[in-house]
C-alpha cells in the first residue's frame, strides 16, 4: 500500500509540475486581455443612461411622434379582445388564452414575394455600378451610392427582452447617427389574448421593447413623417440620409401589423424651419411591427427589401451594442474590404471577448448588394431561428466560391476530393477597432440573448422520499407549475420552444443540402473541405457528386424525366427564393394546439407528428 502511495503521489506531483510550468498562463498576455476587455466593457455602460423613472415615461407619452404607435396598440387590445372565434387558427381544441392570432400567410407570400423581386433587380444595378467603380481605385467617380452614411442601413429584429437585460435598450443608445444612416426595426409583437388584455402583468417583452422605443425616439428627437403622403415622396429623393424606398413601403404595409417611419434633424431650429421636410432628414428609423413571430431570415430580408438601392446593409442581432468610435471604424473597414474584393458577399465583425476569434459570425455583419445579386436573399422557409446563417453562407460558396483540388490532376484524379475557397467572398474580422459587445457585458463566451432568454429553466433536483419516489411524474408536473407561476416569461419561452422543434431548422436543412452544416473552427471556415461529396448539386435533389461519380464508373446514367438541368451543375437554382405559406401556417397552428396541453406523453407523440406533417421532407 505505501508503495502505491508513493507511485501515485509521485506521478501527482509530476502532473502538478507538468501544468504549472508548461501550461501556466502567460499573465502579461492575460492582463493585457483583460484590461483592454473591461475597458471596452466600461465603455459601453458609459453610454447608457439610467433607465427613466415612470414619471419620466409619463411624460414621454403624449410626445408627438409617439401618438399613432399608441393609439394602434390600444386598437389592438379592443380588435383582439372581441374576437375570440377568430383566434384559434382552425384549432378548436386550443385555448384562446394560448393562441396567437393566425396571419394572412399566402398574403404574406405574395407580398414579399414581390419584394424580392424588385430587390434582386435593384441588387443587380447595384452590385455591377460598384465592381464598375472599383476597376480603377485612384479615380472614383461620384455616383448615387455616394451618401454621408459609411453604414447607410442597419436592420435590428427583436421579439423577446426582459428588464434584466435591456437588450434593445442598449443598443440604440449606441447607435453612431455619423456612421448609421437608416434603422429599420423588425418588432415580432406576438401576443396572445391573455396577453393583449394585460392579464400577465407588466413584466413582459412587449412593455421592454415598447419602452425602449418611446425613449429612443423621445430622447434622440426623433419625428414621424407621413411616409405615404404624395407630396413628400419627391422631396425624399434629395435628402442626406436613403430613405426608404416608398413603394417597397407600401407593400410591407399589407401584412404588417403597423409600418411607422420617423426622422431625426440636427437641432430643433432645422426640425422647425425645415417644416418636418424629409429632405432636412439626418436619420431614419423604421418600425415594422408583426403579429407574429417570422423568423430571423425575415428580420434580415425586411431592411433588404426597403431599402432595395443600398449598397450593403449592416444587419445586427438586438443583444450587441456598439463601444465608441467602433460603428465608424468597420464602416472604413468595409470600404477598404469592398475595393480589394469587388466579389465581397459578406463583411462580418468579432467581439470584445473573443481574442481574435469568432465563435459565432452571424450577430453582427454586412451584406453587399453582389451577395443578393448572385446568392439571393436568406430563406424565409428556414425558421424561426438556427441554421438559416449556415444555408446563406454555403449558398454564397455553391454559387460564388472556388472548388480547390488538394490532391492534383495526376493522383487519384477521379476523386472530388476539394476544399472551398471563399476567401475573396466572406472576411472574418476580428481587429479590437471593431469589436463589438455581445450578450451580457461580464460575458466571456459567446452567449445568444434570445437563447438565455427563452431557455427553458428546469426545476433544481433535490432528494425524495419513497413516496416522492412513487409519484415522480406528479412530482415532476407540480414543479413545472411552480416554475410557471414565479416566472412571467414562462409563456414566451414555452412558446419559442414549441414553435422551433416543430419548424425543425436542422431538419430542413438537411432536406435542401444533403448534410448538416460543418460549424469550422471557431466560425473561421473560409478554406476548408465541407462536404464535396455529401452535399446535394442541387437544392432538395437526393443527388450528390458522389453519386454522379459512381454512375460515370458504372456507365449508368441518370434520366429522371424532369430535365438535364435537375443533375447539371448549374448554381443558379441555390440563389431561387420562395415563402412556403403552407408550411407557416402548419406550425402556427401546431404551436397554439400543443401550448394548451399538459405536459404528457400524448403531447411530445403529438410533437413528434406535426414535425412530420409539416416537414417538407
């Protein structure tokens, strides 16, 4: 025994020695990391005033470009309200009190529809004018992309915020108007009719969203414009700031809950000589309210569509939040990318925690009117959140990206073994001039705000008695209720929950690529082999290169009846777009059926059929 003491305890002590003099952290380095971390940190509350009293909120109320945003959400408690039989969406079974009001959602296909269209043709000018201007870089020429704005458009999509986080709160109150042109706000308002008559109490993220609205309109000296009024439209043509374009406007307004545009001058002696003249107007902001939650592709598609000119849009999840002098710095950094790499697709930035590295680079990046041009727009079907990023980068690489063979032409030539090169497509910029706070301010990973949010808390286990033991199931269904009543965003969450298993982004994906999405190295997968073989040539055709390769050896081919086109190796079917309002409408219903039942094993089998009923699969 005292022989194994010893062997043990000498192999402990060269572990011990093993991790403090090899592994033993580099603590200048560290606190190099550290100070620069917590002054960017610092610097970000800095910016964020103290949240207003309710006094202060009072009298915010009656500000004029407040009224119309107010009065439609009152209508809205009175429509709702005195129309029970219209809100179970066909689901007799389910209880108003957890049913969202169905949309128009073969009204909201052909709209955006139409959206998209006039989008890709303004995309396709677009894209051609700046590769035209960017062929001779010492001589540029003034054109109409030539705007005071560096980021002439910022789209921000919010559904869910506590008072704890304060999300869109703070980051509107980091917003650079020197560098930001237009923001255009995508409000997923989803509330049920329990929720519209107030019975859930105050602590709820439409009265989070709606206050940080009313005093960032309020304190920013925001006024809204009549965007709808003839007479104004021609004066929009020749303002400082791009305006929205007023028919994509009109469009959006049909499946809309409210459309409201507002505009901010420089002092109150332009906003009272100038006549509330849009021409006058230094920034924009936009807020496009729904009745339901549409997902994260349509929050990013929204400020594409109405803004339909713009060059680029900066797109941005509603829990980052901007240190100074940063929104500026990636607007320069993003000219700079755009003349070196006329084909750029996607520009996107890192984050004050991640030490060079992006763990995730969907949060904060900009879109170029060349990635719509060629790759299309972000697929609505994909919904309501996770794997619609994955789906727009890798179609940018199908369509735009190079296949580089690794092993060469005279070995194994027969082989597709390749590797993706879109390094002249996507840049991963992770410089400290442009990074940027994400989630909590303390974080030290990536943390997504909806994410924390709407998790789902599971009761704390602890230890039970036999009797405990023997009624578990009850046991377990009693915590759940407890949880339910402490928490006031229990709905919410049970709500997303519910809503993302039966859409199955995962699945879907699947279904269109032929293989889930490889994550890379900490986001950072510009070069790299992702699935040559196990991807389909085509969207939701069961048939890979692989396959294709085997059929060349056998001397078999591939007659479908359906076309050469269905096998050949043609893009351009990855950047086709379409709003599957079919499939919509069967989760929505889904959804309002399965959060009036008790948890059970009849409801996860229910689950389980309408992940079927409405997969595309």
């Amino acid at each position: 025994l005292y022989q194994v003491f010893y062997i043990i305890l000498f192999i402990s002590s060269i572990i011990a020695t093993h991790v403090y003099f090899i592994d033993m952290p580099k603590w200048e380095y560290e606190r190099e990391w550290l100070d620069w971390e917590e002054g960017m940190q610092l610097s970000v509350a800095e910016l964020i005033p103290p949240l207003p009293s309710s006094g202060s909120l009072l009298q915010m109320s009656g500000h004029e470009g407040l009224l119309s945003l107010q009065k439609e959400l009152k209508d809205d408690k009175i429509q709702y309200g005195n129309n029970n039989n219209n809100l179970n969406g066909g689901n007799e079974a389910a209880a108003s009190e957890f049913v969202v009001p169905l949309p128009d959602y073969e009204l909201m296909a052909n709209v955006r529809g139409e959206l998209a269209k006039r989008l890709h043709g303004y995309a396709v000018d677009s894209c051609n004018e700046h590769k035209a201007s960017s062929l001779n870089q010492h001589q540029q020429q003034p054109h109409r992309h030539s705007l005071q704005h560096s980021l002439p458009v910022m789209g921000i999509t919010v559904a869910t915020d506590t008072p704890t986080n304060n999300y869109l709160r703070r980051l509107l109150y980091t917003i650079d108007f020197d560098a930001v042109g237009s923001i255009v706000i995508t409000w997923y308002d989803e509330q049920t009719e329990s929720q519209l008559e107030g019975n859930e109490g105050d602590r709820l993220s439409h009265t989070i969203i709606l206050n940080a609205l009313e005093e960032f309109i309020v304190q920013k000296k925001f006024v809204e414009i009549p965007w709808d009024d003839p007479a104004q439209q021609q004066q929009q043509l020749y303002n400082k700031v791009q305006m929205a374009d007023v028919s994509s406007m009109k469009l959006m307004a049909k499946m809309a809950t409210s459309v409201h545009q507002y505009c901010r001058y420089n002092s109150d002696d332009a906003h009272r000589n100038n006549g509330h003249n849009p021409s006058s107007c230094q920034n924009e902001l936009i807020i496009l309210r729904f009745s339901t939650n549409l997902g994260c592709s349509s929050g990013v598609n929204n400020p594409l569509f109405l803004h339909p000119r713009a060059p680029h849009w900066l797109i941005v999840n509603y829990d980052i939040a901007y240190p100074p002098g940063v929104l500026n710095s990636m607007g320069i950094e993003l000219q700079k990318t755009m003349l070196s790499k006329p084909d750029l697709a996607v520009h996107t930035f890192g984050y004050i925690y991640g030490r060079g590295k992006i763990e995730n680079p969907w949060s904060n990046f900009v879109m170029t009117s060349c990635a719509v041009a060629k790759a299309g727009i972000w697929d609505e079907n994909i919904f309501p959140a996770y794997y619609e990023d994955d789906d727009f980068r890798d179609r940018i690489r199908y369509i735009m990206g190079e296949w580089v063979d690794v092993i060469g032409h005279d070995v194994f030539r027969n082989i597709p073994h390749k590797l993706m090169n879109d390094t002249h497509l996507i840049r991963y910029q992770t410089d400290r001039s442009v990074a940027v706070a994400h989630g909590p301010l303390s974080a030290t990973t990536y943390l997504s705000g909806t994410h924390e949010a709407l998790k789902e808390e599971q009761p704390e286990e602890e230890n039970h008695g036999i009797v405990e033991w023997l009624f578990a199931a009850k046991a377990k269904k009693a915590k759940k209720k407890k949880i339910q009543q402490k928490d006031p965003y229990y709905y919410e969450k049970e709500r997303w929950n519910i809503y993302k298993e039966v859409a199955d982004g995962e699945r879907y994906f699947r279904c269109k690529h032929g293989a889930l999405p490889d994550p890379g190295k900490h986001g950072e997968d510009s070069l790299r082999y992702f699935g040559w073989h196990e991807r389909f040539i085509q969207p939701f055709v069961n048939r890979t290169r692989l396959t294709k390769l085997k059929e060349r050896m056998t001397g078999r081919s591939a007659k479908t009846g359906r076309g050469r086109d269905v096998f050949s190796d043609d893009p351009l079917p990855w950047s086709l777009w379409s709003f599957n309002a079919t499939r919509r409408k069967c989760v929505h219903e889904a959804t309002n059926k399965l959060l009036a039942m008790p948890p059970s094993e009849e409801k996860t089998e229910t689950i389980s059929k309408f992940k079927e009923s409405c997969s595309v699969c």
